[in-house]
C-alpha cells in the first residue's frame, strides 16, 4: 500500500506531537476527573446512604444526596465545556497549522 506523502509529513510535523500530546492530557485529565467524581458518589451510595439521606438543614426534605447528584452532573456539564473550549481554540488551531504545513 503506497504512503501519502502528506501524510508522512504530517506525522513528523513536530506541532503534530505537540497536539497530541496536548489533547492526550487534557483527555486523561478529564478522565481522571470524571472516574473520581462518578465512583466517589456511587462509593458515596453504597457505602454511606445513611450520610447522603440526612437533610440539608434542620428543617428541610431535601436529602444530602440531591444537590451531590446535581453537582455530579453539573461538574459534568462543565468538564465537557472545558474539552469543547479547548477543542475548539488550542486543537483545531494546531490542527489548522498542521494541515496548512502538511499540504504545501
């Protein structure tokens, strides 16, 4: 099978390491975040449901788990805002960079 030359070039474009090694990080990072958010609740449910069913105040219904639920996924919501902020400004302007080099 022949090789694109654009290709090659590409692959050996140093800002080509550099963006992968970039989104690599943030994507491990994300990762790393998302695993501890996700299995500290569910270890939080299985292991302290007598914590997350008290209620927020004295004279509140709203147990203790709720607003950690809603922070789950807000902290979720906000993590994949950061990817696509990043995704969107430092990747595809490295991406852009490579190309431009890789087909010239």
């Amino acid at each position: 099978m022949a090789t694109n030359p654009s290709i090659a070039k590409i692959a050996n474009n140093p800002k080509y390491r550099e963006l992968v090694s970039k989104r690599d990080g943030v994507a491990w990072t994300l990762t790393a975040c998302v695993i501890v958010v996700y299995f500290g609740f569910t270890l939080l449910v299985a292991f302290a449901g007598d914590f997350l069913s008290q209620p927020i105040a004295a004279d509140s219904v709203i147990p203790v788990g709720i607003p950690l639920g809603v922070g789950v996924i807000v902290i979720s919501i906000i993590l994949t805002g950061y990817y696509v902020y990043r995704a969107n400004t430092t990747f595809d302007e490295l991406t852009h960079e490579i190309l431009r080099e890789g087909t010239k």
